[in-house]
C-alpha cells in the first residue's frame, strides 16, 4: 500500500512537473524577438497587398518615361522601381563606356557619390548597437587629436551640423595631388592645420563631406577593419550585396568593367578621371548596381543590419531650422515632407560624372533606384517616376520642390 503511494505521488510529480516544463517551453518570446516577428509579420501584411495587374500597368508607364527621358533628355544608367518589396520595373539604358560601347544594364557598378553616405550612418548605427558608440560622444572622445570642442559629437557629423570644413577645399593647398588621400592622412591633416571653423557647431545644417569620413575613420578606429572591409563583412555580404564594393586606389581592377563616369560636352561627353579625393571613404566611393541596392532596401526592411528601432530614429528629422520645414536630414538619409505629415526618405549623389537618386521608403517597402553614369540634368524629372509609383500623390509630387541642389563633390 505504501509503495502504490509512493508511486502515486511520483506519477503525479513527474505530470506536474513536465506541465511546468511545457509552460516555460511556451513563456512570452524575449523582446527582439517580438520586434523581429512584429516587422516580419509587417513585411508580409505589405507583400500581400501588392497587385500584379496594377503593378504591370505602372511598369508600361515607367518604361514609357524612361525611354523618353533616354532619348530626349540624355538619361543614361539604370533603374529599378520596387512597391511593397517587390520589384516592379528594372532597365538599362545608353552605354557603361562610350569608348568601349559597352551598355549598361542592371548588373553594371555605379560608383553612388553621396548616396554611398547611408552606408557609413548604417555601420555607426550598427556600433550603437553593440555599445561601442554613442551618438551625443564628443567626436574627439573617438579621435584623440580632433582639433576642435566637444560640443561637436556623432550626432553633429551624422546630421551635418558640426560646422567643421569640407576636407575637399580647406586641404586642397597641402596636399600633393598626384597621391590620393586617405582618411588617416585626411585626419591627421586637420590635427596639423586646424582649419577655421565655418559656424558655430549646432546652429545650422550644412551639408559636408568632412562630417561622413570622419565617421568612417571612426568606423575603422573602433573595429579594427579598414573601412572598406568593414563595409564588405558587415553592410554587404549580409545584405547579399555580391556585386557592391569600395573604390579602392591600390585595386583599380575592381573597376575594370564597372560603368565610367562622364560629363556632357558639346561634342559628346567628357570622361571624369580618377583623382586624389577618391582614396577617401566615408563619404562617396561605394560602387553598386540597381539590383544589389534592392537587396540592400530589402536588408534595411528585415532588420538584417540593424533593429528597426534604430533604423527609425535616422528616418527623423534631426533639425529644427526654419528654412528646413520641407526638406530635412537625418543620419545618412534626406527627408521630404509629405503631405500627411511624414518624411519621404532619399539621397542624391553627384561625384567625377555619375548622378545617382535613391528613395527609400519602409512605410511601404517601395524604392526608386535611379544610377546615372552622365551627370546631365535628367534627375530634373524625377517628379514623375514619383507620381507613377503613387499615383494618388501625383498632384503633390508635381507641385513641390525639386530636388536639393546639388553642387560637385557633394
């Protein structure tokens, strides 16, 4: 009788205790878990309202205005146009090299100019993550001999409102320009020269090419990667961006077959050369094509490079200026104002004969990708491929400001 207790009491234990067992199997997910499945189930609420017929007759209008804008405005480059995570249109138009008369297509490197900048805000963002970096730090806190106050931080080079000098011109009369310069070289140059500050730090937004190498050298210092390795382990390869690289001087056969940039000329086009500001990284020197930066949108979607939290705090606007009501910044990624009150998120990029358009928007998982390697004038009319891809908006589109003005070297 005793044993048919005991054995009663352990039956009901081990039932007991395996219930307990089952339950803490099925406790509530950890927090980025129920972050990750929340964007996952987004993604697909998004996918599932993509409608091939509709789909199909906004790609017959974009293919008629890019067909015209090749042949009446000189478009030449490629294009991709994606809604809802889906790409709906994608082509190549005109010639990668005119003296090779080869064409582009959507496989063809552009080198992105400033639209590489996103690149470098995306692995600062990634050292937040990790710790290593936080974004109100004093700059010199990161670079020791930083020649300038610590009211200048992160955030004022990610937001470009540091008021430091573009490296482009305030080093032009000391450095030699038959060598291409680095980021050390660029750092260690301030450090020696201390060039004048433009502006009181944090009191205006002035786009700025010193702000993003900077970022980039910090980038370096605190993983231990040159920034063009960094790049490839942790923005491209997870992105499977297998067609992405940085110009690097010491390896011009990375471009031996990517599209080469030009300038138009009365007689024809006018091919950029290569020059001692290309060493630099950070800022511009990202090669890619339309495809690979679908996948790079898709990446920023899905939370495969950093938390969409993170993501989300570059997408607002960082300042508070009046002449900035419309037009805005955050870290990496210009900002429009819509009129329902949120921001449309893009960069422009102009450098040595390619100019470049990327839009980005994660409401809807919808992208305009526009590389040019001609930097004529034709991203004047990217109002329209707006309004195509939404329609409903098309009056707003048309009606707004163009693009920010955009100056060489930006």
């Amino acid at each position: 009788m005793i044993l048919l207790k005991i054995t009663k009491y352990i039956l009901l234990f081990s039932f007991f205790s395996g219930l307990g067992i089952v339950a803490c199997s099925h406790q509530s997910k950890s927090f980025s878990e129920e972050t990750s499945s929340a964007v996952s189930n987004k993604n697909d609420s998004l996918s599932r309202l993509f409608d091939p017929k509709i789909a199909s007759r906004k790609a017959i209008k974009l293919d008629t205005f890019f067909k015209k804008l090749h042949k009446l405005n000189g478009f030449n480059g490629a294009v991709l146009v994606s809604q809802y995570g889906k790409i709906i249109y994608k082509n190549a138009f005109g010639y990668s090299s005119f003296t090779k008369k080869d064409t582009n297509t959507t496989q063809t490197q552009f080198q992105l100019a400033s639209v590489s900048k996103q690149f470098t805000a995306v692995a600062i963002m990634q050292l937040h993550e990790k710790g290593l970096i936080n974004y109100d730090d004093p700059v010199y806190k990161h670079i020791p001999n930083f020649p300038y106050d610590s009211s200048i931080t992160i955030r004022s080079l990610l937001t470009h409102s540091s008021g430091i000098p573009n490296y482009v011109y305030c080093l032009d009369r000391v450095w030699n320009k038959r060598l291409s310069m680095s980021n050390d070289q660029i750092v260690d140059l301030f450090a020696k020269y201390k060039p004048g500050i433009n502006y009181l730090p944090n009191s205006r937004f002035n786009y700025n090419n010193s702000n993003y190498v900077l970022l980039a050298y910090i980038v370096e210092k605190l993983s231990g990667l040159s920034f063009r390795e960094y790049a490839q382990r942790n923005l491209f390869a997870p992105a499977g961006m297998s067609r992405s690289f940085i110009y690097d001087p010491t390896k011009t056969e990375l471009v031996a077959n990517a599209a080469v940039g030009y300038t138009p000329r009365r007689r024809g086009y006018w091919q950029v050369p290569f020059d001692h500001l290309d060493g630099a990284t950070g800022d511009k020197g990202v090669y890619s094509t339309v495809e690979d930066l679908f996948k790079w949108d898709m990446a920023l979607n899905s939370e495969k490079l950093v938390k969409m939290t993170t993501l989300q705090e570059a997408f607002l606007p960082a300042h508070t200026f009046r002449n900035m009501i419309t037009k805005n910044y955050g870290f990496g990624w210009r900002l429009q104002l819509l009129d329902d009150g949120s921001w449309l998120t893009f960069h422009t990029g102009w450098w040595h004969g390619f100019k470049n358009y990327y839009m980005h928007n994660n409401r809807d998982n919808s992208s305009i990708i526009i590389l040019q390697n001609v930097a004529n004038h034709a991203l004047g009319r990217i109002k329209v491929a707006q309004s195509i891809l939404y329609p409903e908006k098309a009056w707003y589109f048309m009606s707004g400001e163009g693009l920010p003005g955009e100056l060489e070297g930006e």
